[in-house]
C-alpha cells in the first residue's frame, strides 16, 4: 500500500496576498529600484516549506461505500428529475459525448498538471466538493448510465401496454375478401380497326355455286365446264358478285382464304370478262405476283378462260407475261409495238424539235419552207410513229415491271384499271426496288374517260388483294390505297390466323439418328403410307404416265432446244399448245402393253431447306433407291426456267412421280393430282409450313402432310406448328391433330448402313470431279 499526500487545509485568507510594507528591506523580495543589484542567493533568507503530512492506510477511518453510493444515486436521481439531460448543448459537450473514452485516457493527465500546480503555488487552497469534481472527470459515464435508465424505463411501459391489451383467439377461417368488381360488359364505341378490317365477311368453306348464279353468261359456263370448272368454290362465290358489272356502289377486294380454295380463279374471271368488252388493244390490268413459276402458273389460269367470253362476239383478250428470265430487248417487242399514222403537222413539230431547219435562203415565210422540205421528202416522214401495247393483260414480277416503267418506251399505265396483287404478305413486307410507290405513283395520273369501264359508270382503278396469310398492319395496308374495301375471310378462320385445307391429314416423323434421316426418307417412300389418296387421280395419273412413256424421242429433242433464257412467251405458249394437242389424240388410242408402270403408286413433293440440300437430296435417293431414279425431278430457283417448265410438265403427265424442290414452288403453285408433301427439312416459319402443306389437298381433293422431325427440333415443332404441348402457341387453323407416325422401327441392318455411307463417298467423288471440271 502506498502512502498519500494530502496536502494540509489553508484558511480562506490565505488565498489573498498580504499587502507589501513601503520598505522594501522589510521583505525578503522586495521591490528593487533600477540600479540596485539583488541579493545574492546565498544572502536571501530560506523558504518555508509547507510540514508534509504522511498518512498510512491503516490510520485513515473506513469509508461506508453503501452510505456514498446511495447518496450519489439519490443526487443522479434528483438531477434527473429536474433537468433532462439534452443530446448535445455545445460544441465542447457533444465532443465529450462522443470522444468519451479519449477523454476519460486524457483526464489523469490533466490531473497530474493540476496537481503540480496547487503544489507550486502553496497559497492556493482547494475547493471543496470532491462529488462535483468526480462528475465532472465521469461525465460520459454517468449521461451512458442516464440514458440506460431512460431507455428501461421506456421498455418497461411499452411491455405494460401491451399487456393491457386483451388476446383475441381465431379460428382456422379464411380471410376476409374484398368485394368482386364487376366489370363493364357492354361494347366499346370505336375500333382500333377500321370496319372493314374489323368485321369481315366470312364464307362457309363448303358453300359451291353455279357459275350462271354469280353473273357468268351461260355461254361461258359451258366453256367453263369444259375446262373442268363445273361449280364456284367458296371464295368465288364471295369474291365474284363483288367483282362483275352490278347497280351496286362497288369497292376494293381483300381476300384471305387458305391455299388451294381457288383465289386465282376468282379475279381472272371478272377481269377478263371486263377486258373482253373493250376493242382497242391497251394495257388495262396488271397482275403482280413474286415469283416467275406463278406467273406461269396464273397465265395458263388466264389462257383457259380467254376463249370462255369471246364466245358472244367479245374480244379475245392478249396475255403477256414480263419477268426477269428473258432478254430485255425481246420481252419489250413482245409487250410492246409500233404504229405508223400520217401527221403532216406532227413532223413539222418534230423537224422543229430536232433543229433541222437552219435557214430556208431568202423566204420571208418559215411556213413556205417546211412546205417545200415536205414536198421533196418521201411520204414516209409524213407518218408519226407511235408505241402501243400489244397486250390487254400483264402479269409481271415487281422487279422487271420498275425497269419496264423506267426503260421501255412507250410503256404507261393511263389505261390500267385493275391492279392485282397475289401473295400480298410477301410483296408487301419486302421491297423490290420500292415497286408500290412507283405504281400508285403512275395509277394516280387521271385522264378523262381513260379508266372507265365500259360495262357500268364506274371509273378508276379495282384493287384486289389476295393471300393466304393477310397482313392485318394497316401501316402496309394504306400504302395501296384501297377504297371502300371489303375483306372476305373464310368462315371459322380466327383474326390473324391461317386455315389449313379441311381434307389434309398431318404426319409427324420421329428421327432418332439423324445422321441417317435420309434412309428415314427412303423408308416412307417405299411404306404402305405413300398409297393413293385419291383414287380417280391415280387412275389418271397411271394413263398419263403410259401416254407419255410412249411417246417419241422428238418431243424431247424440241423440248431440249428451248432451253434457254432468252425464248419469249409466245414461243413458249405455242411450244404448251403443241404438245397438249398431241397428248388429247392419243388419250383415245390403246397404250401399249409393253410399257412400265411407275413403282410408285402415286405423287409426292419433298421439301428442303435451300437449293443445295435439294439437290443433294435428289441425287442421293436416286443412290440409294435406283427404282425410284426415273421417277425423280428437281426444282430449285438456280434451275433454268425453261427446265422448270419441262419438270413441271412431266410430273402432271405422269412421268415423274416424286419432286424435290426448295422453297421456290411454296407459293402458289398448283400441281395436278399431288397427293403428299414431305418435309424432310423444318420450315423457317408458320408461315412456311402453311405454304408447304397447302400444295396438296386443294381444291375439293385429300391430301397428306409429312414431317421428319429431329429430336433437338421436336419442342419447337410440337409448340408453334401442332399447337400441343405445355406453353403452345400457334396461329395456324386446322381441323384435326397432327399424328405420330413410326417409320424405320429399330435400327437399321449393317449392311444398309455401309450402303449409304458408299453412296456418301460417291456423292463427294462427283461433287469434287464438278468443281474440277468448273476450273
């Protein structure tokens, strides 16, 4: 234990100074004068010390700590009561509150100096109240303990309140509902669509007609029915009554209606039938379809009912055709002619134009001289030379009918009322040199009487637009500028749907390697599945095929000498006119008996993803199945047209019976008594699939469509193209449901594998000997 120094009590008047006598000797420290040297330290008195009292631990009485530590709570207590202590009063207490340990290090030290100095200056005596000086070092410490009392303070209220709050027990019973809203169920009073859009008119789709009940003479039916065309479909019968001569106040058409349902037939009728009544030769209707096969497809739909209305004395309406396969020069002479006329005054303007007359010698009278200039030429300056057109109707591609605008001369389109518009989703989503502006553009010059119809007081321009997929994007709609328009939509068909014929059956392959989908392909092929659907076409198909297997070598040798781009439309014409009158005769004549008939019992169309897998694939089934290579046709858009043309041919004759193709004949092309499409490569789209299985299956007759499906392609086909499965979404109508089929049941014999990997090898063997013959 240490010993203390307590420093001894001074009276309180120690602390003043006592007053200091006049003489200064009197004093030890004196005051001194300038001058006067002081003392020497060995000359000045001694200091008295203050005596040091030492106190030992033992001498010192006991602390009663309880007393003290009541009599401090009772003091806090108080202080509490009285003044609440506040957060922060200055700037030095707030560093206190929150530097309290750095002060509480720094307090002994200021202790010790405070000390030091009471010791240096003896006359100084403390201040009593140590409580108060304790407060002061223990400042954080006591406003800590402070706010703890508050805080429990406060919990023991809150625990008090809740206890006075009585418990209440519930039940397992459901909670309270709002009240349902009930939702206003009358009819909006405006369209997003116009109303044209918004409520079409729909057609049952197994509504026929006479034709004699729509307007057609009975005359032309007879023609008609000759041709095969006994009864209108469904989309004739609405489109028909809208598009012939009638009291009405008549419109534009829109039609969306499922491939096969006979649209092409329902605006070549009234057309011709409107141009037929004119007897000046001029351009009066232009077709615009996308692809040069349709153009094709829909001249013959044309050429087979010219002769139906010029049998009443009308004019036997001119086709022609203008696309991009042929020589420029020569699709202009065929589209376009030259006519003389005798104009005296029309050459003196053209002499005026071309500056010929410089100077006519001494007469005073221009007009003398032109006379005597037309006198010494030949009468054939006298004649102008105009360009007219030699055809009434036009069916053209979008790209070569701008270059006909831009670069043929003569070639206008004052004349023309009736534009058509076919496979109208894809003419209108994609840009072919911006053909839509530069048409409207022309369609709106207005000459007087020049589009007038001559069998009504109707004038202007008859819009028809036509597709089996209708955009419903009104922002590609008003760039054709329809009026008083009319959509005809097929009965169930929902908005922005698209129908599937109702006799077609959909199939669905399973491909478990698809390393081998093609002997997939060729197991299908030869399974009971590809039989005759209809049975009346394949007894034709059969005759056909015998009557073409029997016929000479020449046809083929002439066949082989129009292939080439730059033959014209009538050559080709007349080359189809030739060979279908040969075929008529000797449909009646017995075949021979000596001829084969085909293997396959009736007609398939595969479809592949880009030209190069058609290809590919028409030569590898003719490697793997070498009785079904004579039977075996390509048609992809890299193929001349010319051969196209022949392939098409002689696969409606009978002499091929299986088709491989891109998605070049999709669109719009009608093959006669094709009774199955495979699809051995996923469409891009819907839209595609839509287009693909809509080649069978038309026009009345049955149909089936198959589907390989791989396995990494199986959700999305089941989801967007069958509608079935969980989270799908489909736009495409049908009637029934796409069934599983199983070809190719476990897996194939060794042999037939080797077999195809040698037929492999030997499609590369070609494909290289090709490339090096190319070099």
């Amino acid at each position: 234990m240490y010993n203390r120094y307590i420093p001894p009590t001074k009276e309180k008047q120690s602390r003043i100074r006592p007053q200091t006598t006049s003489a200064a000797s009197d004093h030890p420290y004196g005051r001194s004068t300038r001058g006067q040297t002081p003392a020497e330290p060995s000359q000045r008195p001694p200091t008295q010390q203050p005596q040091r009292i030492v106190f030992d631990d033992a001498d010192l009485p006991p602390i009663d700590d309880s007393n003290r530590k009541q009599s401090l709570d009772e003091e806090i207590a108080s202080r509490a009561g009285d003044k609440k202590p506040k957060k922060s009063k200055s700037k030095k207490s707030k560093d206190d509150t929150e530097d309290g340990a750095i002060v509480a290090e720094r307090e002994p030290k200021r202790e010790k100096k405070k000390m030091r100095k009471r010791e240096d200056k003896p006359d100084v005596e403390m201040v009593d109240g140590d409580d108060d000086r304790i407060r002061r070092r223990h400042k954080s410490v006591f406003d800590k303990v402070q706010k703890s009392l508050q805080t429990k303070d406060d919990v023991e209220d809150a625990s008090e309140e809740e206890a006075a709050e009585p418990e209440v027990e519930h039940d397992l019973e459901p909670l309270p509902q709002p009240e349902p809203v009930i939702f206003d169920e009358s009819k909006l009073t405006y369209e997003t669509l116009p109303p044209w859009l918004a409520s079409p008119v729909r057609v049952g789709p197994d509504i026929t007609r006479p034709f004699t009940e729509l307007g057609i003479a009975p005359e032309s039916s007879k023609v008609l029915e000759t041709k095969g065309l006994k009864d209108a479909f469904a989309v004739q019968t609405a489109v028909l009554p809208l598009l012939l001569p009638s009291p009405d106040r008549q419109g534009d058409v829109v039609v969306a209606a499922p491939t096969g349902s006979g649209k092409t037939l329902s605006y070549v009728l009234p057309m011709v039938h409107d141009v037929s009544k004119s007897r000046v030769t001029r351009l009066r209707a232009l077709i615009v379809l996308p692809t040069r096969d349709l153009v094709q497809q829909v001249q013959l739909a044309f050429e087979a009912c010219t002769a139906a209305f010029a049998v009443n004395g009308g004019k036997r309406v001119k086709i022609g055709t203008a696309m991009g396969n042929r020589v420029f020069k020569e699709e202009q002479s065929v589209i376009m002619g030259e006519e003389q006329r005798y104009d005296p005054e029309g050459y003196k303007r053209y002499l005026r134009k071309q500056d010929q007359i410089v100077s006519w010698g001494d007469s005073e009278d221009e007009e003398d001289d032109l006379e005597l200039e037309l006198k010494r030429t030949q009468p054939l300056p006298f004649h102008v030379i105009d360009h007219v057109f030699k055809v009434d109707i036009l069916i053209c591609t979008p790209g070569r009918l701008v270059e006909h605008i831009a670069k043929t001369r003569g070639f206008s389109l004052d004349y023309v009322r009736w534009l058509i518009v076919d496979e109208a989703d894809k003419l209108l989503t994609q840009d072919f040199q911006q053909w839509l502006d530069i048409v409207m553009e022309k369609l709106s010059v207005e000459k007087p009487g020049a589009r007038d119809f001559p069998t009504s007081n109707k004038s202007g321009v008859r819009k028809v637009i036509l597709s089996a997929t209708m955009t419903r994007d009104l922002s590609l709609l008003n760039g054709l500028k329809l009026s008083r328009p009319k959509l005809i939509v097929v009965e169930g068909t929902k908005p922005g749907e698209q129908n599937l014929p109702s006799l077609l059956k959909e199939f669905a392959i399973k491909i478990r390697e698809p390393s081998l989908k093609p002997l997939y392909l060729v197991d299908l092929l030869h399974s009971k599945h590809m039989a005759a659907v209809n049975s009346d076409t394949a007894d034709e198909a059969t005759v056909e095929s015998k009557i073409s297997d029997s016929e000479s070598s020449t046809s083929e040798s002439s066949a082989s000498e129009s292939d080439s781009d730059s033959e014209s439309d009538s050559s080709s014409s007349s080359d189809d006119d030739e060979s279908d009158d040969e075929l008529k005769p000797k449909t009646k004549q017995p075949t021979p008996t000596t001829t084969n008939k085909p293997t396959l019992p009736t007609t398939v169309l595969i479809f592949t993803k880009s030209n190069e897998a058609a290809l590919r694939l028409s030569r590898l089934l003719a490697l793997l199945s070498p009785d079904l290579a004579p039977l075996i046709g390509t048609l992809t858009s890299s193929t001349k047209t010319s051969r196209r043309a022949r392939t098409l041919r002689a696969f409606a004759q009978g002499k091929l019976r299986v088709l491989v193709a891109s998605d070049l004949v999709s669109r719009g092309i009608d093959l006669l008594n094709l009774e199955h499409v495979v699809n051995y490569d996923l469409p891009i789209s819907e839209t595609s699939y839509v287009h693909r299985v809509g080649r069978t299956a038309r026009a009345g007759k049955r149909g089936c469509a198959w589907t390989l499906v791989e396995h990494a392609e199986a959700r999305r086909f089941w989801r967007e193209f069958a509608g079935e499965g969980k989270g799908a979404v489909t736009t495409i109508g049908r009637e029934g449901l796409v069934e599983r089929v199983r070809v190719g049941e476990g897996e194939f014999a060794e042999e037939r594998v080797k077999a195809y990997e040698g037929a492999l090898e030997r499609l590369r063997e070609e494909a290289a000997g090709g490339r090096e013959g190319r070099r």
